[in-house]
C-alpha cells in the first residue's frame, strides 16, 4: 500500500536527474534534453553545484564517482587529489601542531574535482566543454537565487572574511554585506575563470578530446596551477589552531596527479550487489554494514520499531570501528577488504551484537594488518571547534567561533540516461567557509587533509602522495545481475549510514525511491568523527522526532544515548533507478533544496 509522501516518485523513460539542489538537476536535464548522456550531463550538474552551492562544495574541491556506461562495467572514478609532497607528521609536528587544522592553508591536498570531471568528460561524454560549463557560467555571471543556508554560512565566517579572508569578503559580501536569501548572487570573478579555462582550451585543442586535455593542463600547470601555487606559498593564512600558517601545496604536486579509474568493492545481498569505492574512502562500511546485517532477519522487523532502528546502529558501530583500525589509501595500507567482507569474519563479528546498546569502540582482529584507534570523547579534543562535515542544515546550531570555524558539507547526484548510462556523484570540498579566496579565481580550496592522523601507527597517517581517507561514498547496485540504481546523500560519517537506511528500506520494506527517502531517519556518531577536532560521542544514537515514542523510549531502555531531532532534519539522500525501460527518481525534501527531474 502507498503511502504519502511530500512528493511524487519521478517517473519516465527519457532520463532522470535527481540533485541536492534544483537549479543543478535543471542543468543536467537541459543536458540531457539537448542530447548529451548522463556524463555530460553530470558534468552540467556538477559544475552547476559549485556555484549554486558554494558552502558545499567548489572547483577546488574533490569528488568520488561510480560510473555503469550501458553495456559496460561498472568503474570508480578517483577524484580525490593526495597530500603535498612536503607534508609530512613532522612537518606539522614543527609547527606546534597535533592535529591538522580544519580550516586554512594546512588542510589542503591537491584539488581533485576539476581533473576528475574532465576526464569523465573526454572518455564517455559526447559534448563539448563550453555546453556543459554553460549553465554554471551563466549561473555565476547573470547569478542565482541564493538558498538560506548559503546566507547564513557568509554570515558566520562575516568576521573572518572582514579581518582575515579579504579576498573572500571580496566575492561574498557584496558591499560588505551578507546577500539575503532569495537574492540573486553573482561571481562574476569565478565565471571569468571559467570563460578563460574554455578560451585557451579550445585555442589549444584541435577536438572536443583535445580541447578537454587542455583544459586539464590549464588547470594543472596553467594560470591555475600558477595562482594556487603563488597564494600557498606567499600568505599566511589564519585558521582553526588560531595561528596564521603558510600552505604546503605547490605547483608540481598539481601537474604531478591525475585523476584516476580503478575497480569498486562489491558485496552481494539479497539480490542485489552494491558496489562502492576502496578503502580510501568510507564506502566500504557500507558493505560491512550489509554482511553484518545478513545475518539477521531485518525482514521480519518493522521499519519503525526498536529491533530494526538497534540492530542496525548496532552494526554501523562495528563497521566504523574497522573503517578506524584498518582503512587507509590501498596504495599505502595493506587493508584486508577479503576478510572483512568475509561471511566467516561478519558471522563472528555480529555475535557481538545483543539487545543492549554498546558504549565501546571494538575493531575486529585480523592478524598481522590494522594500525591505531586515536579516540577523543566529545569535548576533549584538541584545539576550537572544527570544521567539519556532518550536515549544514541550521547554522544557528553550530555557531562559527572567533577563528570562523564552521561546518561544512557536501552535495550529490545521480543520473540515467535514455541508452542505461548511469553515475552517481558526491561532489565536495573548497567550501566558501573552508578557506580564503584564490585571488583572482574566485573559489577556495580544499580542507580534506584534515582527515589524516598525525600520528604514525594510524592507517589513515599522514603520508606525502597520500590520498585521505575520505567520506565522499556514492552508491550504486544492480538487481538480479542487472544495473539498476544509483544512490548518494551528503552528509561526512553518516553518508554510509542514511543512505545504507534508505537501500535497507527500499530492499525489504517493498517503500518506492521516495518513501524510503522520506521514511523517519537516524544515526550515531559513536566513532571518532573524520572531520576536525576528530571526536567521538559513545553510545550516541540521533533520531527523527516522527519515530513512534515507543520506539525511542525501548531504545533508550537498552542503553542508547538517544537525542530526538526535528521531523524532518536527519539525511539528504537522492536516487535514481531502472526497472526495464522505466526510469525512477527521488529527491530528499527536507530543507528545501534537492528536487528530482525526468521525462
């Protein structure tokens, strides 16, 4: 029986996008309606999203993909750029530093974002640069309606922008003042750079391939590369220890990396086999999750009561605590991914799961792999407030500090096209609140290194060349063999949790992309958090407020540190599906912003 939801699942046959913010899907539908595929208009999409989502994720940024060309297998797609070739423990360690800071120059690794879409471009798009930049120069030029949030992030970094970051005062606070929501906002600097970007590419390319190579070069060795390299090492810059501190990013790592393909993990579960990215980011979890969770009937639960709601942050508490032991960049870390998708290792390990709620960290053991777990309760960590990213739906509750530090956040998206190409996308990094203005380019850069331990038995250490252990973790699954959907939500450690809760929803509950989008939602946070100041909450479990009281009150008897949370404020997933020559798509109402499209 259907039930209601805030709106209608999309249904159609030409394409589907579904975004966290309408004016992208509009981009990548109008990509799709002038006859590009789901690439080229991922890229529309994307590019859209830095512009009409500053706070979320910009050019600078990083991004993981999955991609299923029809008829092809499916690939992720590494956008995510490694650490500079000075950075190392010491490096910080002379600088009085025990962790790296959450905003400013330090927190940099090189931009991945750009090159990634490019080469997705040039291998499996059929457009040209200039047509799918057109909606996010245009966006950026002539400006878009800005969304609340985007507003309130300016006006808790006001200060920081006005007595540090100028030249983000400069792009942000037009007049030196905070643009109000639902005004048109412009960046007419970063629309130049874009123009420029395009300009020489196609002076320099012959065809639509080559052109895309130059662009890429342009942005690896050209002004780009140039203007990046020239801020890091000539400013320094304050940030969330309190200190003013030059960057460790350079030119040369810039032209020294490349976007990359590599295979997906994959796990089988009834029916279904989900596919996600290595251990350098989170996405593995996700598949911890599933075989730990196979091993209970979830079918035979309700939705809504205690047993599903436990069992599963049960199980997410497991999972996370093997991301914290073993996960780290494949390159660097020998990660036993074998084993702790095994079903011999997941029977053992969910012996441990009981009807009361576990207050303890417990990584599995695996002999002979596995590093360190740096744990910091809520409230002990070092240094001020961080510069995180587990959602940015109310600032007035995570208020910026006199460092500027405030939280950020990520966007994702998911596409189908009319011939089964498909992606999923989650786009973040570059906030507009996680650094100041590259001047004269108009967007920030990146703060992922904070997600290193400076500590040397970590998995997930500091290393020069070294990808962080990211949280951006796209999702995409095939039903019956067959490639049938893709999925997402922003949202830092809770991606692999809300999404996972959307999937389980949508498996055993028979609830359509919609309803399990909208179903009430939860998390824990009882792992250390991989965004700065790193803590943990033991024990935690956040719920939606429009859980049955009978619910929370059995999950609080059985030792749940439970906080109750608005209606409707918990996830931001979106996804899009195929059934035969069907298309669906869903979009996450709550805060306004995600819509889905399709015809």
């Amino acid at each position: 029986m259907a039930r209601f939801t805030t709106r209608p699942e999309i249904k159609g046959t030409f394409g589907v996008v579904t975004s966290t913010h309408w004016l992208a899907t509009a981009a990548g539908m109008a990509t799709l309606e002038k006859g590009g595929n789901a690439f080229d208009a991922g890229v529309a999409t994307a590019f859209a999203l830095q512009i009409v989502e500053p706070h979320l994720n910009g050019p600078a940024g990083d991004v993981a993909t999955l991609i299923a060309p029809a008829g092809g297998d499916v690939q992720v797609l590494c956008g995510q750029g490694v650490s500079p070739e000075a950075a190392t423990i010491q490096t910080y360690r002379d600088q009085g530093l025990g962790i790296i800071p959450g905003t400013g120059l330090l927190a940099t690794v090189v931009p991945g974002a750009f090159d990634s879409w490019m080469l997705m471009l040039r291998d499996h798009g059929t457009m040209r640069l200039s047509e799918v930049m057109e909606y996010a120069i245009t966006f950026a030029k002539d400006g878009c309606p800005l969304i609340e949030n985007v507003s309130n992030a300016i006006n808790n970094v006001k200060e920081m922008f006005e007595t540090e970051w100028t030249t983000s005062a400069e792009i942000f606070l037009p007049g030196g003042n905070v643009p109000k929501s639902g005004e048109l906002f412009k960046n007419p600097l970063l629309a130049e750079t874009y123009l420029r970007i395009i300009r020489e590419a196609e002076a320099a390319g012959s065809n639509r391939e080559s052109e895309i190579d130059a662009a890429r070069k342009i942005w690896s060795e050209g002004f780009i590369a140039e203007a990046i390299d020239d801020f890091c090492r000539n400013n320094e810059v304050m940030d969330s220890s309190g200190e003013r501190h030059r960057g460790l990013l350079s030119g040369a790592d810039m032209a020294a990396w490349q976007a990359s393909y590599e295979e997906p993990l994959s796990y089988d579960y009834h029916g279904y086999t989900v596919y996600k990215t290595g251990p350098w980011g989170q996405g593995p979890a996700f598949l911890q999750q599933l075989a730990l969770l196979n091993q209970f009937d979830l079918s035979a639960m309700d939705e809504n009561d205690p047993d599903f709601v436990h069992t599963i942050a049960e199980a997410t508490k497991l999972a996370f605590a093997d991301r914290e032991l073993f996960y780290g960049d494949p390159d660097f870390v020998d990660v036993p991914m074998q084993t702790l998708l095994s079903d011999s290792y997941n029977k053992q390990r969910a012996q441990l799961i009981t009807k009361q709620a576990s207050l303890r960290l417990r990584p599995g053991e695996i002999e002979g792999y596995g590093g360190k777990i740096i744990a910091r309760p809520v409230g002990h960590a070092e240094g001020s407030a961080g510069a995180g990213e587990p959602t940015v739906a109310r600032y007035e509750e995570n208020p910026t500090d006199k460092n500027g530090d405030v939280k950020g956040d990520t966007c994702h998206f998911d596409i189908i096209d009319k011939w089964g190409n498909m992606i999923s996308a989650t786009p973040s990094g570059g906030w507009l609140q996680s650094s100041p203005a590259i001047p004269g380019l108009g967007f920030c850069l990146n703060t992922r290194a904070q997600m290193f331990w400076l500590d040397e038995n970590s998995t997930s250490k500091l290393e020069p060349k070294k990808r962080p252990r990211t949280t951006l973790t796209p999702s995409f699954c095939k039903r019956d063999g067959i490639p049938y959907m893709a999925f997402g939500t922003p949202g830092g450690d809770q991606q692999d949790q809300w999404s996972l809760h959307f999937f389980l929803r949508h498996v055993h509950f028979g609830l359509n992309l919609q309803e399990s989008i909208e179903a009430p939602s939860f998390h824990t946070a009882h792992f250390p958090n991989s965004f700065y100041p790193r803590e943990y909450d033991a024990g935690s479990l956040i719920v939606e407020g429009r859980f049955p009281q009978s619910t929370i009150d059995e999950l609080i008897r059985r030792g749940h540190n439970v906080t109750v949370d608005s209606d409707w404020s918990i996830g931001r997933v979106t996804a899009a599906s195929r059934n035969k020559d069907l298309l669906h798509a869903a979009a996450n109402p709550r805060y306004m912003q995600g819509y889905a499209a399709g015809r």
